[in-house]
C-alpha cells in the first residue's frame, strides 16, 4: 500500500537538484485556502526555531521513464504546496526588487526559480495545479509577472480569485522586510518539515487518507501539557493524580475548544511572564512552537503553583470569551461589551483583559467599560486594515501589560487608549475612511459583517429588535451580507440591463469596481431568499406570512432602498459615502 513514507524539508520537497514534478489532478478543486490560512503558516514559519512541521502530503508515484522528469500526482497537500509556492514568488519578487544586483542575492534567485520550474526546462513547473476555474493559468499568470516564465496570457479577473489574493497578501506582509530579513525567513521556510507519503493507486491513497483522518484528534499541545503536570505532581506527592484530573476538567470545561485551550497556554504566559514564577529564561513570547518547552520548564520548577494559577486563570477567561454564560455582577454588567469582542474576533487583546481581570486592585466598571469598548473600535480597524499583522498584534499587547508592571499608575483606560492608538499600532483615521471605501467585503467579510451590524444598532427604531448574531442548530449565523447588485460570474439578464443599459461587459465592469463596497452591502436572515432575484423583487420580497423579508423589512440600512425602483452605479457611490461617513462616526476613537 505504501511505497515510502519519509520527513522531508521543503528545501528537499522543491529542490532544484531534482527533476521532480508534483500534479494535482487537473479536475480536483481548485485552490480554497484564505487570509487566516495564509497568515497561520506564515507566523507559524517566522516564529519557528526551525524544523516547524506542517503535517503530510500523499502522492501517487507516476514515473514511467528515469531519464525523463519524475512526476509525483498530489492526491493530498494541494493547498500546502501552493501556498509555499506563492510565498517562494512573493519572496523572489522582494528580493530581485531589494538586491537584485547584489552578486549573493543573485545566486539566492537563482536557486529560488529552480525550486518553482524546472532547471533543464525553464517553462516546466515543478508544480501542476488544478485547471479548474483559471486555477493553473493564474498559478502561471503570477511566475510571468515576477518574470520566471514567460506567460503573457490575458486572464480575466484574476485578482479576484484565491491564487492572486495569497501572493498579494504575502507581497503585503514582507512590504517591510529587508533583504537580510527576507532570506533569514527563506532559511526558515527550506527547514520547514512535512512528511511525504507515496503510495501506488488513488485506491491506495484512498485507503491512506481514510485512515489518517478517521483515526482520531492526535494528542495535542495541551494533552502532553496535561499529562506531563498530572505525572510530576503525582511523583511528588502534591495531589493524587485522580484528584488533579478533576480540577483539570475545570480549566477543559471553562475553555472547551482545543484552539481557545491552546491559545489560553499562549496568552498566559504572555500576561504573567514578569512573574518570576513563571518566567522562563531566553523565551520573551510563547508561540505555537515553543508552547510545551514552556510549560515543561515550568512544570518542573513548581507544577503545584503553575497548576493552580492555570485552573484559576482559567475561570477569567470563561467570562472573556462566554459573555453569555457570565455569572457574579461585575461580568454581567460587562456582557454587551464583551460580546461585542467577540464579535468583532479580538483575541490578541484577551492576554491584556486576563491581565487587567487578575490584578489585585481592580478597576472601577466604567474603566473596564472604557477599554473594552476602545478595544472593539480598536479592532474594527486593525481588522479592516490588516495593521498591525497578526504577529505585531500580539507583541503590543505583551509590550503594553510590560508597561502597566512598570507602574502602577499605567493602570488605567487612558494609558490603554494611549499607548495603543501610536501610530505605530494603529492605523491612522485616513488608512481607515480608505479601506472602508474600498472594496470592504474582500478585505475581510467578518469586520464587514460587524461595521453593518453596529450601524444598524446604533440606529435601528423601537420596532425592529434583530439579533444579528442569533444562531441555528448548526451554530452558523441567522443573518448575512447581502450584496444588492450580485456578486457571481454569471449576471442575470435583468440586472445587466438595469446596472448597464444590456451592455454585459459594462455590467462586468461595474460589478468589479462597485459590487463589494460598502454602499452594495446590507444585512438579511433570507440570503438564499434573495440571491440573484431582480431588484424589485429583493426590495418586495415577503415570507408566506406576508412578512417583508426583502429591503422593506425596516432596518435602517434599506432605507436608501426601500423607495426605489432602480439600483444603479451611482445609487452604491452616494449610499457608500453615507455609510463610510456613519462608520467613521461609529468606530471614531479617542484622541481623533
């Protein structure tokens, strides 16, 4: 069944030494992978020490001729491929942009472009993607602009397909990079480790992949975090081990999920590192990888008192991150305000609240009120401006709880909003009123969704009380964006000749440069009600009860369409510029 099963560095996996071609099968979905994917292996990959492990890939082994390029189909490991590819032209672009001239980054290019085509064969890739939807031609379309093949083909939209949006996205996070930084980050990237897999049929590689997914979660940072604290606490005679797992199941029970567990390790440690209890030497950051090396050291220097802040932090981060399940009156008076956190996805900020929710002279509730409540607006914008990144986030947060140790005074919601809004830390209120006028939903859908649901809040009548983050059974939410004009590829007739008097290029264009701005956005709980229906119909549209479920329904954010009878280019310009203008108000933070 298996050929060979091997740990491989990605320098190995794309060596230029290798006649070596991966292909995906050309009808196999196209590339899916997003921003949250992009920017996890990107971080995961800086922050590592080196030797970081990205998990398997399955292949069938395809070679029928030794002499000729060795090909490898890639049944599993497509999106993990790609991704390193369009980091490896992310990184050739920078650097040829930085130092092409230098004699050692020369040879650096060099030896990158035979990583991504072949070195006998200048025009054969060493990865084959999937051909559907433009996938490959884009894959194709990115090597020419950075100039390691020729290709010249005219692709239509294709910056608004996944492949484009990764290597820009990768272009953005090195912007700031040097060269030297930019090769330090390749040197990461080649010792980055996965394990190639090959087998000798799909019914092989079937059987493989059935079995690797169905059998059972892997033990986790945190399972050998567990394990380590119950044995060491047993040896030396703290507790029973039978007693520690019932306190464990507390800290398991607060924090429920693997990833909210695994990012409490991190954040914890982040928080209390002054402590000399629980600093660990050399280490100033926990991180994915370095997670269980903290907490071995930790545990071994005193597992009766790391265990019992853990069980106790614990608790706090419950109310943190469970709003609704908040007990005691102090959480409860902050429920809005911390659900409006979650909401608004700012998890980096939770390592300063577990900080300001453990200190020993609390805060007064308009204080806590006032920072949460900044913390939303703050992370309205990071979110929309993609400043600071992820990891640069996380490193304030850690530099401001390292300024309150410093004295006591830094104590405050005024020092928060201070240190916070540099201009080092957050986007100015003009990147800002930009990237809001800018196509909104594509930079990120969930800050979008939220920019929508507090205007309609802070502004909706008496009659209307919406929950907009009311769940179904299956926990996905109730009510969506809506794009008035559609967003597909194939744009029914009646809005071409609405939007673009029948001309379908016009209407083409039209929808590229308008139909993800914030003035074509509204809210519905009938998304699939709506979707590619005339406008007259989304604006009339009513449930079987006879209730309004199109843009009569009330909400403030369809007044500007509940009265007409058109929707057209410069109705989404005027509703943009009222909408970006009430965001602005919405979302304007202290000292602006």
């Amino acid at each position: 069944m298996i050929n060979n099963a091997n740990k491989y560095t990605i320098a190995d996996i794309f060596s230029p030494e290798k006649q070596l071609k991966y292909t995906i099968p050309k009808f196999q979905r196209e590339y899916t992978w997003s921003k949250d994917n992009w920017e996890e292996l990107l971080n995961d990959i800086i922050e590592s020490d080196g030797n970081h492990f990205i998990g398997s890939i399955i292949c069938i082994n395809k070679e029928i001729d030794v002499l000729q390029t060795a090909q490898l189909e890639l049944i599993d490991g497509q999106q993990r491929l790609t991704t390193i590819s369009l980091l490896f032209c992310a990184i050739y672009k920078m650097l040829n942009d930085l130092g092409g001239k230098d004699e050692d980054v020369r040879l650096e290019l060099g030896n990158l472009k035979w990583r991504l085509v072949q070195k006998k064969e200048k025009n054969e890739l060493r990865i084959e993607l999937s051909h559907q939807n433009n996938n490959f031609s884009d894959y194709k379309s990115v090597l020419g602009e950075i100039g390691i093949i020729d290709f010249d083909g005219d692709i239509k939209n294709k910056g608004n397909r996944k492949i484009f949006k990764a290597y820009r996205y990768f272009l953005l996070r090195l912007e700031d990079k040097n060269t030297d930084e930019l090769r330090e980050l390749l040197s990461h990237l080649y010792d980055t480790l996965l394990v190639k897999i090959e087998v000798n049929s799909h019914s092989d590689a079937f059987l493989l992949f059935e079995s690797l997914n169905n059998r059972g979660v892997p033990l986790s940072a945190i399972d050998l975090i567990k394990n380590k604290m119950l044995a060491v606490l047993e040896v030396k005679e703290k507790m029973s081990i039978d007693e520690a797992f019932e306190k464990w199941r507390t800290l398991i029970l607060n924090l429920q999920e693997y990833s909210i567990q695994e990012r409490f390790l991190r954040q914890f440690y982040n928080a209390f590192k002054f402590n000399t209890k629980i600093k660990v030497e050399n280490i100033s950051r926990a991180t994915r990888s370095n997670l269980i090396k903290i907490y071995e050291r930790l545990i071994d220097k005193d597992p009766e008192y790391i265990f019992h802040e853990l069980v106790n932090k614990s608790s706090i981060y419950h109310h943190l991150i469970f709003p609704e399940e908040s007990d005691g009156e102090l959480f409860n008076n902050l429920s809005d305000e911390l659900k409006d956190l979650v909401n608004v996805q700012a998890a980096p900020s939770y390592a300063l609240l577990l900080y300001l929710f453990s200190y020993e002279r609390p805060l007064d509730l308009g204080s806590y009120k006032e920072i949460i409540n900044f913390l939303v607006k703050y992370f309205v914008r990071r979110n929309i401006t993609d400043f600071p990144n992820t990891r640069n986030l996380d490193q304030n947060f850690i530099d401001l709880i390292e300024e309150m140790e410093k004295d006591d005074n830094n104590i405050s919601a005024k020092f928060v909003v201070d240190f916070l809004t540099d201009d080092s830390r957050m986007s100015s209120s003009q990147v800002f009123e930009e990237k809001l006028n800018s196509d909104i939903y594509e930079l990120n859908v969930d800050a979008t969704r939220f920019i929508l649901s507090k205007i309609e809040e802070t502004r909706r009548t008496k009659e209307i009380h919406a929950d907009f983050w009311a769940r179904d059974k299956r926990n996905t939410l109730l009510w969506t964006v809506e794009h008035i004009f559609p967003e597909g590829n194939n744009i029914p007739k009646q809005w071409v000749d609405m939007i673009a008097d029948g001309d379908k290029d016009m209407a083409i264009k039209i929808q590229d440069e308008f139909v993800h701005k914030l003035g074509n956005l509204t809210l519905t709980g009938y998304n699939s009600n709506l979707s590619n229906l005339s406008f007259e119909k989304k604006r009339d549209r009513k449930d079987k009860r006879g209730n309004a479920i199109g843009y009569k329904n009330g909400l403030f954010l369809n007044d500007d369409l509940k009265t007409k009878d058109r929707w057209t280019r410069e109705d989404i310009i005027a509703r943009t510029k009222k909408l970006v203008a009430i965001a602005k108000d919405t979302f304007r933070v202290a000292n602006e």
